[in-house]
C-alpha cells in the first residue's frame, strides 16, 4: 500500500531553519518588496526535500508565522509590494491572512497561478492596491468577458485606486466631483443635530454610562430599559474571520431562520428576558474613542440614534477587535434621561480599514494631547482663600448638579482644580471623554 503524505507533515528543525533563511533572502527592506513566487521550486527548499506548497492555506499560514517571527510589525507595515507569483493558488484562503500582516501593500503579484474567479479577490480587497498582476490565470482570459473594459471593471470594482493592471498603465478613474457635497470633517459629527448642548449632553452621557455598565456590570442596565422594551442581535450570515459562534444562539436572522416563530422568538421582548441574554453575551471592554454617533431621529418626547464602534471580547487584549452597530431608539423623560424602547445590536469582525484608522486616531489624539498648564500655588492660595464655607457647598452642589456625580466625587474634582469651577468642568470632560471615570461616581449608577 502507498501513502501518500499530508499536506500537514510537520517539518525537520532543520527545515524550518532553511525556510527562514529562504524567506529573509527574499525580502528587500530597502524597496519594501517581499517575494514569494514559486516557492515550491526554491533550490534551498528543493534540496532538504522539503515539501512547501503555499497553495495549501495551512503552507501559507505556516510561511506566514515564520515571517511574523522574522519581521517587525514596523517592517511589515513598510512591505508595499508582494509577489505570489506561480503558485499553484486556486483561491485567496491562505493570502487573505497576509493583509493584517502586512496592510500596505500597493503592488501585487499574483499572475502564472490558477484562480478563476475574480471574486476571489473581494478576499484580499482591504489592500489599497495600484498595481496588480493576474495575467495567466484563467480569470482574465478574455472569452470570459465581452470585452477588455470589462476585465478592468470587475477588477476595479474590488480595488478602486487601481493604475495598473497586468503592467498596462490604465485610464484615470472618473470620479464624481464632491467638492460642493463634503462630508462632516469630524466622525459623528451629526450629532450637532440635537436641538442644544443640554440635548446633546443628555445623549453624550447616556452612551458613556450604557457602555460603562455593559463591560462593567451588566444589571445595572436595568434601569435604563423600558418595562416592554425590545432587544434583538444580528451577526452576518456567513463571517470573515473569527467565528461569533457566541452570539449565534440569541442571533435574529431573516435568512437563517426558517420558521415565523424563531423570528418572534429571538426578539427579546420585556426587561427581564433582554437582562438574562445580555448578563449571558460574552465580557466586552468598548473603544469609546472609536465610537461614531449618528443621530436618526429627534422629537420632544423620543430621540433615535446608531452607536458605530470596536469592542475587545473578553478578556485577551491582544485579540482582533470586533465591530458593533447600536440602533436605540429612546423615550425622553422629564428628568432628563433616555429610557430605551428599542434597542437592536449587530456584532461583525472588524476590517483591517477600520483598525488602521482607530490605531491612526489613538496616536494622533496621544500626540495632541498637552499637557495642562499648572497653576501656581498664589493663583489656588488666592482662590479658595477668597470663597466662604457657603460659596463651595453652593458651587459643590451646582458641579454635582451639571456633571451627574455623587458629592464625594465632585469634591475631589473641585478640590484638585483649586474650587476653580471652569478648570474642573474642563478637566471633568477631558476624563469623562477618555472613559476614565468609574460608573459608581455618577449618581444612580448603582
């Protein structure tokens, strides 16, 4: 009987050293060029009997996991051109996971394979890609097309940007002028449309307390659902990435569901049913700064609004964030406070994009951020020395009053600003914004 070996044999130490040094070989830091074409019939490989084929995904990972090993994350975020050349690929299975590796590549190669589906590149379409090689590959045989601007127009429609396509320099894009049609320069931005700042600050202060409590203490959220409130979770049908077998249980979707019943059945409606699923969703610590807040609808009596951002499931930090979307629509009470009547959540995987441009907006903001002007001993001395005992219990009162928080917390605010009430508002909102007050010191968080 002959056996006929598994693409899954591990290989010798011995190998594994060769690939290493195959690879490194390969890479010019200088250009920012990685190549991997015919890696099969690399001579070292060859040599040692080694059976690499990069066609198999679980090759690919392993070349994969020896480049991570190899490179930097700053190295690999110089890598701007990558060849896949002559291969054997009949798919992106195994490419795919080189986007995260290495986001910036600009020009691919990935021609003399096998692919025969262009579609297979809405797998690797987070690359901002100029140029790409598909040449030889049974896609691009032009009896598959009525015509070469066809070819250029599937390809475009997974890489926008695209200048050149199997080394021809193509026609610019045509693009439509919005240059009188700009968007809102800061994310979120919509949420100007709220009628004043007090409607603004209720909404701003609903959503740091609702998040606070999802990731801290779940039956805190009590309070801020209606009694005949409704909640429903959706998760995409078919997932890129990570699985959400977590959130398949209690998922509502339209094309899963078979039966009518399942449908009303995954509605949670009624405060006690929606405070069980959500105390068994999985632990989630929310990116407040990666949040965006579009407001739908706003009247006197309900408000409506989509919380866009990232979140980290559980508790591994150095896991890929997940994406969320949050549709509330909300009941405004005279207090005011929002009590949701709606509320309908979907969890995805998050794109490479929206990391990228989260990862940007942390660094620029730790870039900008400077530091606060200390005061000098005179300036405090002067202020407090000037304020009787009924001057703070009336200021205290007033801070506790427009900030939301217990008096023990508003104390220490106003205290460590030198019962400066401007300066601790500034300095309540710079903590506030950043996430880093804890829930108990808002009044009724318990």
């Amino acid at each position: 009987m002959i056996s006929r070996r598994s693409s899954m044999d591990p290989f010798s130490d011995a190998q594994m050293l060769t690939l290493q040094q195959v690879l490194m070989s390969r890479f010019d830091t200088a250009s920012g060029h990685l190549n991997l074409s015919r890696m099969y019939h690399d001579t070292a490989i060859r040599e040692l009997d080694m059976p690499l084929k990069v066609k198999f995904t679980e090759h690919m990972t392993l070349v994969l996991q020896v480049l991570r090993k190899l490179i930097t994350e700053m190295k690999a975020n110089e890598i701007v051109s990558l060849n896949f050349a002559d291969n054997q690929l009949t798919k992106m299975d195994g490419v795919k996971y080189f986007v995260e590796f290495a986001p910036n590549v600009k020009t691919l190669d990935l021609s003399k394979n096998f692919v025969r589906d262009i579609r297979e590149l809405n797998k690797i379409k987070d690359w901002n890609v100029k140029s790409i090689s598909l040449d030889e590959n049974p896609l691009c045989e032009l009896e598959r097309y009525g015509s070469l601007s066809d070819y250029i127009s599937d390809a475009r429609d997974v890489f926008p940007d695209l200048e050149k396509l199997d080394s021809k320099d193509l026609p610019p894009t045509v693009k439509f002028d919005s240059a009188d049609q700009k968007l809102p320069s800061a994310l979120g931005s919509n949420i100007t449309l709220l009628p004043n700042d007090g409607a603004r600050a209720v909404v701003g202060a609903f959503i740091t307390k609702f998040f606070n409590s999802y990731d801290g203490n779940r039956s805190a959220l009590r309070p801020a659902y209606d009694t005949d409130s409704i909640f429903s979770l959706s998760i995409p049908g078919t997932p890129r990435g990570a699985p959400l077998n977590n959130y398949y249980t209690y998922a509502r979707n339209l094309q899963k569901q078979k039966k009518k019943a399942d449908l009303v059945a995954k509605a949670m409606c009624g405060i006690d049913k929606i405070m069980d699923i959500q105390r068994k969703m999985p632990a989630t610590c929310h990116f407040i700064d990666s949040f965006v807040v579009d407001v739908t609808f706003c009247l006197e009596k309900m408000v409506a609004f989509v919380v866009h951002g990232l979140f980290q499931e559980g508790t591994n930090t150095g896991s890929r964030p997940r994406a969320f979307t949050r549709n509330f629509v909300c009941r405004v009470e005279p207090t005011p406070e929002l009590v949701i009547l709606n509320d309908e959540l979907h969890v995805r995987n998050s794109t490479v994009a929206e990391q990228k441009a989260f990862a940007e907006q942390k660094a620029a903001k730790a870039k900008a951020a400077v530091a606060p002007t200390p005061v000098a001993p005179t300036q405090v001395v002067a202020s407090v020395a000037t304020l009787t005992p009924a001057a703070k219990e009336e200021m205290l009162l007033r801070f506790c009053t427009e900030s939301k928080m217990v008096k023990d917390f508003s104390l220490q605010c106003l205290e460590a600003n030198g019962w400066n009430f401007e300066k601790a508002g500034a300095n309540f909102l710079e903590l506030y914004k950043s996430n880093a007050i804890p829930p108990a010191a808002f009044q009724n968080s318990s």
